[in-house]
C-alpha cells in the first residue's frame, strides 16, 4: 500500500512538472513578457480531473482569447482548461448578515462586472446601443454576457430581438427565475415576465406586483418591480451584466444604483446643446453616486450621403470627449443615424447579428466593446502601473516618519474589526499602525494623492493581499478589482 502510494505521488509530481514545463514559454506581452507562471496565473492542477485551473487577472485581459490558446496548443490533449474569475467575497461568517452578500444576492453572485447604459431623455437611442453593445461583446469579445432590460413602463428589449422562446422558467435556486438565452447572451425584460405586458406569449409574473398594469405602476412601486428583476434572476456564470436603463435620473434609477454594486456607466447622447445639457445631468448623478462614466456614445451623430459618401451633421454641434468628462477621444463612439439600423429595429435581427453588409455601424459597436472591456481591464489591473514594476527595485528608500525603514521589517494584514494593520519590526520590537481601508481605496496607488471619492461604488472589504516585491502590496477589494499599492504610498496612509 505505502509502495503504491509512493508511486502514485511521484507519477502526480512528473505530470505536473511535465504540464508547467510545456507553459513555460507562455508569456503575457502586457506584463512585460513575464511567463504566466511567475506570474502566477495558473492555479493549480488536479491531476485526478486533469484540469489546470488558470486565472488571468482580470476576464477583461485583451490577450485573453490568445494566451488561452497558446496554453491549449502547448498542453497535452488530456488536459482541461478551467478559468476562474469568481468575484469572490469577504465573508463575515454569517452569510444572512453578510452586507456584501446582501447587496449582490445569489443570482449575482457570479457576475463579474454590472455596467448600466443609461441616457437623460427617451428618443436618443439608448436601447438600441445596449442590445448592439451586448451582441458586440459576446460576439467579437467571446465574453458572458446578460442583459436586463429595466425600463417597465415601455419595455423595448422584446422590439429590438425576437427569441424562439420567450418562456421565462424557473430556477432551481429559491424563488427566482432564468432568463432567456437568444445568440449566446442572457436577457429578461418584464415584457417577457408578466402576462399584462402586451408580448404575445409571456410567461407568468414573478410576484404579484408584476401583474399591475405597467402603465400605472408609481415610482416606489417600480423600483421594486426593478430590483425584484434583477435580483431575482438566476443569471449564472457572467463577465457583464448590462442594465439598459430607463431614461431619466429618477426614482428607479437612484435605487438600482443603490441597490446593486455597479462597476461603471456608459452614456448615450445626441449632438446638439439641449442633447449635452441632458447627458451632463446624468453623468452627475453617477459621479455623485460613485459610478464612473466609462464611456459615452453620440448616437445620429451624422448621415452619410450615400450618393456622395459626405458627412452631414444634420442634428447640430457634436460634444467632446472633455464635455463629458471622458479621458480619452476614444471613449466618445460616434454611432451615424442609417437606414441600416433602422431597419434592423424593425426587423428584430439588430445590427450585431445582421450580415456584415452595414460594416460602418457595426465597427462603431465594437469600438464601444472595445472601449469598455479595456476601461474594466484596467479598473482590475490598474494599468497606470505597469504590472511588471514590482519586479525591480526601487532606487528611492522607505521612510516612517522621515526615517529610513528595511522593506524586509514591513508587513501588512487585514483585520476585520480594525482594518488594515501595517506591522513594523526592528531591534526594538514591533510597532503596529492602522490604515483605513476607506481611505486607502480613495487613493491613487502610485501617487497616494486623493481620488476624491472617484474609486467607484466599492465596498471598502479586502478579499486577499498580495506583497509584490520591493514594490509594494497587490490588495483585491471586494468586487474582485486588484491594485498595486506602492510601499510608501502604504506606509503614508497608516496611523
């Protein structure tokens, strides 16, 4: 017995190394061309499943498709590649009393990112970009997404696409329900949950307050009927969930924000002065509400003759990436006014999954993927810093107090009851100071100046620290989000 265990440990030990040696040539180019090894994406093996767990820093990573390509080509057939993004949390031990647990609920639970499209008046589009916008990253970025359409006085999801089967079944978790798969993206709209919607063919109401005419609904009445919808979906295994919100900065829109852990915001406009005075109004409102603007589209921004092939701006002035306090020209898309998109609404096939024939509207779609899956990447990397930086040496030594300090005397734990505990130790013994997990979190990690109150709506939980050389610490909040902290910006910020 002792002989046969003996071997089956050693044969396990061969076949791992076996496994690591065929990766050692995968490398990430966005980390400096480290192997993904020293990087420590890969997991584990469970060598009696065959699988290799592996975890790229974020589900956003734009090299994600690639590397795990190359990881498949490099592993022997027999081995599965399992990849594991699980927005874990910070359990209190108590699961009913957990506020974390509570403001994500278990339909959530394995969503990665929530983002809500939003505009400040009807008529501009805003659905339109939301159902493109979900076609677009799951067809071009390969991602899990879902999308909930939130507006229940005028539900227009089940307009814009026309599913086989809009039976809205139940799940196998509690009370709640499953929604609807149509081309590889997760929807619900109240138009497919209660029977009074007017969709021909929709299925029963989730609870009673869904059979009220939607017409009549009031303002407290539908944030329930909202949150009840998203919360009380089974959404599964998600990378996003997008909320096509309804217009407007009222009531519905301030408890959903409230109610769940939003990531971002993206905003849809029009040209024209009254257009901007409007989406700044929103773009406010989420700010106020610690919920970045990630990126905004002009939709009708211009008509293309299709005779000349000239530009008209038939709506007035376009807005700047800077009027909409964007950081960059590319997070502004501008999406023109086209009979191809029209005709797509009116047929429910939308842009994203019609023929390649209008390739202009559809290129717009994906720059707007490409714009938000990279302003997530590096919500979850901190990309300002280069991922390879805590790998060197810093020139300039660490001060307490204005005193030079070993970088080998410094640890940093995380308390529940007290926080973050900065742990200094010298001949004299250990001194121990306190960081506020607030604070550090509104703090630029390279620079340690103030983010005021920019860090995004964030829970102030710590998941899991990470010492990351001479550099600093890896700290990973509770929405799965990971910066790199620099020492000195730790050691400023303790008490």
């Amino acid at each position: 017995m002792r002989l046969t265990r003996s071997l089956f440990n050693r044969a396990m030990i061969e076949f791992e190394e076996k496994v690591f040696h065929s990766l050692r040539n995968v490398r990430d180019p966005t980390a400096g061309g480290k192997s993904i090894r020293s990087l420590g994406y890969l997991k584990g093996l469970d060598v009696k499943k065959n699988q290799l767990t592996l975890s790229l820093p974020s589900p956003f990573h734009p090299l994600r498709a690639a590397i795990l390509s190359e990881i498949k080509s490099a592993l022997p057939p027999s081995v599965e590649v399992v990849e594991s993004y699980g927005k874990a949390f910070f359990s209190t031990g108590n699961a009913e009393n957990d506020d974390t647990k509570n403001l994500t609920g278990p339909g959530l639970d394995r969503t990665q990112a929530i983002v809500a499209v939003y505009s400040c008046k009807g008529g501009v589009g805003k659905s339109t970009v939301s159902v493109n916008l979900a076609y677009a990253l799951a067809k071009i970025k390969n991602l899990r997404i879902g999308l909930l359409d939130c507006d229940i006085y005028g539900p227009s999801l089940p307009t814009l696409i026309d599913p086989q089967d809009i039976t809205v079944r139940r799940s196998e978790i509690g009370k709640m329900v499953k929604p609807i798969d149509h081309h590889g993206v997760k929807v619900l709209s109240l138009g497919y949950v209660s029977p009074k919607s007017g969709i021909p063919g929709a299925g029963a109401a989730i609870s009673p307050t869904t059979s009220v005419e939607p017409a009549v609904i009031r303002g407290p009445m539908a944030s329930r009927v909202v949150t009840q919808l998203i919360k009380g979906t089974d959404w599964g295994d998600l990378d996003i969930l997008l909320l096509d919100m309804p217009p407007g900065t009222g009531d519905v829109q301030l408890t959903l924000c409230q109610e769940v852990v939003m990531d971002g915001a993206v905003a849809v406009t029009t040209p024209g002065s009254l257009s901007k005075v409007d989406v700044l109004k929103g773009i406010e409102m989420f700010q106020s509400l610690n919920i970045p603007t990630l990126a905004a589209v002009e939709n009708m921004s211009y008509f293309v003759n299709p005779a000349t092939k000239e530009e008209h701006k038939i709506f007035g002035i376009q807005s700047e990436y800077s009027d909409l306090s964007l950081s960059s020209p590319d997070d502004l898309v501008r999406i023109p006014l086209s009979e191809a998109l029209s005709s797509a609404n009116d047929s429910s096939l939308p842009i994203m999954l019609s023929p390649p024939s209008a390739s202009t509207e559809a290129s717009a779609y994906a720059s707007l993927a490409d714009v938000l899956v990279k302003k997530l990447f590096e919500r979850d990397t901190m990309m300002d810093v280069p991922l390879d930086t805590f790998s060197s040496s810093s020139s300039d030594p660490l001060l307490i107090d204005g005193k030079p300090v070993d970088l080998d005397a410094i640890s940093l734990k995380f308390d529940k009851a007290r926080g973050l505990l900065l742990r200094i130790f010298s001949e004299n013994g250990a001194t121990e100071r306190v960081i506020n997990p607030a604070v550090l979190l509104d703090t630029n990690p390279k620079t340690g100046e103030s983010l005021g109150g920019k860090s995004g709506n964030v829970r102030p939980v710590v998941r899991s620290i990470e010492r990351k050389g001479s550099y600093g610490y890896a700290i990973t909040w509770q929405n799965g989000a990971t910066f790199i902290y620099s020492m000195q910006v730790v050691v400023d910020l303790s008490e």
